[in-house]
C-alpha cells in the first residue's frame, strides 16, 4: 500500500496465451503511472524516443496530460501528469 493506494495483479495459469492482447477484450485496459508534472512527462517522452520506443503525442485535457505507448507484449501504457 502506497499512500492509500494498493494494486494487484494476478496470472491465471489456464490463460491462453496465443491470443494476442487487446484492450476490447474483458480485463485490462492499461496501467498509467503518474509523474509530477507536465515537464516530466515531457521528459519520459524524450527517453522514449532515446530507447526507441514507439508512442503517441502529449493529450492534454481538463483532467491532466497523458503520454501513451505499449510495452512489448503489447500491453498499453501511460505516464500521467496532474492539471497544471
């Protein structure tokens, strides 16, 4: 627990694994985690771009800004910063 804040994440050992991942099928959408500010997602996007890592733009919106990308299983991720 982190302030206030527990994750858990389990493996089903019956799962098939075949299958591609996709956000439309029942379970996880994706995992964000958040940074301080805008600045540093904006430096969490120049070293994805360092290591060569495929990702969206900067989203800015009244609930705060998001940097999207996925990791190599193809799970989609997310940096989130707070609104300014």
């Amino acid at each position: 627990m982190v302030s206030g804040t527990l994750v858990g994440l389990h493996q089903f050992p019956d799962t098939n694994v075949t299958t591609p991942f996709t956000e439309r099928r029942t379970g996880l959408d994706h995992v964000a985690f958040g940074v301080a500010d805008r600045s540093e997602l904006e430096r969490w996007e120049r070293r994805l771009d360092q290591l060569g890592v495929d990702h969206g733009a900067i989203k800015d919106a009244g609930y705060g800004s998001g940097l999207s990308f996925r990791d190599p299983d193809g799970l989609p991720l997310e940096f989130f910063a707070p609104p300014a």
